[in-house]
C-alpha cells in the first residue's frame, strides 16, 4: 500500500476499497433497516387493528413470515425500500467516495446494453425450462394445473403482477449492488497486489461468498443452499466480468426468479413467492437433485443449469465481440480519477 496508508489511497486521491465497501455497506443497511421497520410496523399496526392478523401471531417469525408473503403490497412496498436503500447507498458512495459517476457501475446503456439484456432474459427462461423438463421427464414433479392463484377470488392476470414487479426490482437491485459496487470495488482493491485478470477473479469470488450468505437465513436455507447461492453469485457475474455491463446479470436475474417461481412453481430460494403460477405442481424426486424445499437452486440439476448457463454466456459474449475475455476495466479506477490523476502527472 502506498505511503503505508490503510485507509487513503494517495496517488487515487480517495479512501481504498475496503472502507468503500463498508461505509456503503452500513448506508445501505441503515436507510433499508429504517424504511422497511417504518413500513413494518405501520402495517402491521394497521393488519392488527382490523383483525386481520393477531399480536401474538406477529410475534411468532414463521408466522409473522406467512402473513408478510400473503400481503403482495407489503412486499412490494419492502422491495421498493430496498431498491431505494440500495440505489440510494451506491449513487452516494460513487459520487463522493468512489469518484464514480453511476452509469460506470454496468448501466451504460446503448444498443448492446439492451441485447445482452435480452440475451439475458432469455437464458433465464431457457433454463429454467430446462430444469423444469429434466424433472417432469425423471418423474419428479407432478402437474397439478395451470394459471393457479393461491387467492381464487383474485384474477390470475392481478395476481401475477405481484412477482412481476417484485423480481423486476429484485434483478436489478441485488446485481448492482453484488456485482456492480461490490465485485468493482474488491477488483479495483485487490489489483494492485494480484494484477488486473487475478484481481477480477479473486473478486468474483469474494462477492459470491457474500451473496451465499446474503441468503443464508431464507426459509429451508442449509449450507448446501447457501453454497449454491455462492455459486450462482459466479455465474450471475460471468457476464459482468465479460462484458463490463450489468445487462446480461440483470436479464438473468430477474427471468431465472420468474419462471423458477411462477412460471413452474418451484420455491425461488427457500421462499414461495407463488401468488400465481403457470403451472401448479407437487414437487417429488431426491432432494440432493431436485434441491427440495428450498428450490433448484439448492440442488445438484440447479449447479448443471448454471455450469450450462455460463458456457452459453461465454459463447454469446463470443459471437457477439469476437473473443471473450476479462473486461479489464472493471479493475481500473474511475475515469474521474484517472483524469485526475493524468492532470497532476502533466503538471509535474
């Protein structure tokens, strides 16, 4: 570290990395603890007030967790705060920590930003079909209807726009926040000690670790699960990594949650976000394989999808660019920086 300095980096001119990743880290959780507790407890007040659910059921999590997941506009309003805490905590921490401007965390959008999102939406979608045939062929999931509503007084066409919203904004906030502050910062850190490719793939994986253990305490979540989930922060960064745009990560996301949960019905990460399916189905077969209640993403079919998920990335990327490697940029500091950096080595 240059000048012996933990915690400024001198020639950059800014805090390093790590102090980044934390103060963000602390400004996002607190404007989201805020937001959500405020909402929370309105609404709960409001629920206990109208007999719609009783003080002692509240304080009871596995139920208080069943009521939350039957209020779609409760949890529409939680994802909304999270958006906000998370846009919010990245836009502040790039203006005036990172010297980022917002657009350089993946969201430079132009032509080729909206076909990798496209290409992105349709990977999703593919392999969750693909699972969903594996297992309806192998005998272990059953259909058991179709345009199925947990409400049958509520619409299908109402009820579906629940989940659409919320895997809408769970796309974007999760990738740029894992992938577009998090991974970016930790390559920007470690570059100067591991070079700029080992920098990127150390990176990589520390923000995957972190995003395992963002879902660790999802219902039925076990530490198989969550080392799934470490592996799916790999693969839903392989395509920011390739391509130095969110596109593909964001696409992905949000297509991967939809069809897991209500398209085929299956548990997207340990929780039933099933106001409405497609299909309904009874889910059967070895849970090392079909990953059982916490959803495919826990099970072995789940780490097949996303090994062919990123081979399909990496050939996409290929097509289109004529190589894929490393975005080395990804590693770099900010143009900001780099311009200032270059006015003061001018007037040297």
């Amino acid at each position: 570290m240059s000048n012996g300095n933990i915690f400024w980096n001198a020639t950059e001119r800014r805090l390093r990395a790590l102090w980044r990743l934390l103060i963000q880290g602390i400004a996002w959780f607190a404007l989201m603890f805020i937001g959500q507790g405020v909402i929370g407890a309105v609404w709960g007040i409001l629920a206990v007030a109208t007999g719609s659910v009783s003080l002692e059921e509240l304080s009871d999590p596995a139920a208080a967790t069943e009521f939350i997941m039957g209020q779609p506009g409760l949890v529409i309003g939680l994802q909304v705060v999270s958006l906000v805490a998370i846009v919010a905590s990245v836009w502040l921490a790039g203006r005036f920590l990172d010297k980022r401007r917002f657009a350089e965390f993946g969201l430079r959008i132009d032509r080729r930003w909206w076909e990798d999102f496209g290409f992105g939406l349709a990977l999703g979608a593919v392999l969750m079909a693909l699972i969903f045939a594996v297992e309806l062929a192998a005998g272990w999931v059953t259909v058991t209807g179709t345009f199925v509503t947990s409400n049958p007084e509520t619409p299908f066409i109402v009820a579906i726009l629940s989940p659409v919203i919320i895997f809408l904004i769970v796309g974007f906030q999760e990738e740029l926040l894992s992938r577009g502050y998090q991974l970016t910062n930790l390559a920007e850190g470690l570059r100067g000690s591991l070079g700029t490719g080992g920098a990127i793939i150390v990176a990589t994986l520390i923000q995957a670790a972190f995003f395992g253990l963002l879902h660790a305490l999802n219902p039925n979540a076990s530490l198989i699960s969550t080392f799934n989930l470490a592996l799916a922060g790999i693969f839903l960064a392989v395509g920011y990594i390739l391509t130095g745009r969110l596109a593909i990560p964001i696409g992905l996301h949000i297509t991967w949650n939809f069809f897991q949960g209500n398209v085929f019905g299956f548990p997207v990460s340990g929780t039933g976000f099933r106001s409405a399916t497609f299909i309904g189905i009874e889910q059967g077969g070895p849970d090392l394989w079909t990953g059982g209640a916490f959803g495919p993403e826990a099970g072995l079919i789940g780490i097949g999808a996303m090994l062919l998920g990123t081979l399909l990335t990496w050939l996409w990327v290929r097509w289109h660019d004529g190589d894929a490697g490393l975005e080395e940029t990804i590693a770099e500091p900010p143009e900001r920086v780099q311009q200032e950096m270059a006015e003061r080595a001018a007037v040297d």
